[in-house]
C-alpha cells in the first residue's frame, strides 16, 4: 500500500485521544512512507492527521471542493491540494489515488464516505481494503449494527468480512497489507441465495 485515504472528522470530538489517534495516525503513515489522500482541509481530526503526516516528513494530498476552499478550511502546507466541483467528485478522486481506506471518528459525512466505499467494494466496483480505527469504542454501536444486519438476514457474513476493524493503528495496517477481497460478487442467482 502506497497510498491511503483517509475520511475523519473536521471536529476534534470531545475527547483528546480522537486528536492524539488521529496525529498518531498521520506520523506512522509518513513513516511507513505511504501517502496520506485525505479532504484537504486544517480542521478537526482531517487537519490532526495531515499534520501528523507533515510533521513527520510524509506526503499529504488533500482533495478538497471549491466551496470549501473559499470558507478559507483548506490546508496550507499539504503536498498537493486537488480542486473539485462536487462532494461526489471528491470522494471519486479520493477513491482513484488511494489503495486502501481508514475510517476514524466523524459525523454524518465521514458515514457517508465510509458507507459509499464499502458499497463499493461490495458490489466489485474496487478490491481495496476498507478499514475502521475504532478509537476508544467509537464504532461499537455501528459494529454491532452490522452485526444485526447479518443476524436479520439483510448483510451476507462475507461482505460483513470485508470490512476491517482495530482499536490500533499497527493492527489496523497489518490487516490491511493482508486483505484479499471477496471473489464471489453481491449480485448472484437465486439457487445461490
């Protein structure tokens, strides 16, 4: 993995350890010499990881809307800033430089990046790893939601596998370096259902 994409917060939470992590995150991609792709901005748990990546000598890409860069959020030292028109043509690019893809905490967008992702590797469209860092039990509740999804019948156990889970940042990594993508697609016949 040369390069990965991370979605996150543009808060910093109510805890410390979201923007510790989140640095932590940033330092060890840059030493491992794997290329942070992130939204591009200096704000919240996004600015905490690019910055993280920049301290420690890393390349940063941001990719970053036009509408935001004119609230004056984008970050000013990154390697590359990438200028879209859309929120959807943001996460399409953010996609198409990365190799794999970390979730830490967010709100409502950093959901939806999460959510488009894994759907798209469900149905095929990328074999990528999609992971989350699940800081200080964030994710448990949307853990355990998928877990009802398999147990009601709503989710298949292998597309449930697909999606990575650690509380730490070398686990996390490792898992990733080792994951191999499901062959059997979301789309099958009814005799294999």
């Amino acid at each position: 993995m040369k390069n990965i994409t991370v979605f996150c917060g543009s808060s910093f939470g109510s805890d410390d350890i979201y923007r510790e992590q989140a640095t932590l995150l940033g330092q060890t991609l840059a030493k491992q010499n794997i290329q942070l792709i992130y939204g591009g901005a200096n704000v919240g748990l996004m600015g905490a990881v690019a910055d993280g990546a920049l301290s420690s000598g890393g390349k940063v890409t941001g990719v970053l809307p036009h509408f935001l860069q004119s609230k004056e959020i984008a970050h000013q030292q990154l390697t590359e800033l990438v200028l879209v028109e859309t929120m959807h043509e943001r996460k399409t690019k953010m996609n198409d430089l990365c190799d794999g893809v970390i979730v830490l905490p967010g709100g409502y967008g950093t959901l939806e990046e999460f959510f488009e992702m894994i759907t798209w590797a469900q149905l095929g469209l990328h074999k990528k790893p999609i992971a989350i860092l699940n800081i200080d039990g964030f994710y448990d509740d949307l853990i355990n939601l998928v877990k009802t999804m398999v147990d009601k019948g709503f989710l298949k156990q292998i597309n449930r596998d697909m999606l990575l889970i650690s509380d730490t940042i070398d686990e996390l990594l490792e898992m990733m370096r080792n994951y191999e993508a499901p062959t059997v697609g979301k789309w099958i016949s009814k005799e294999e259902v």
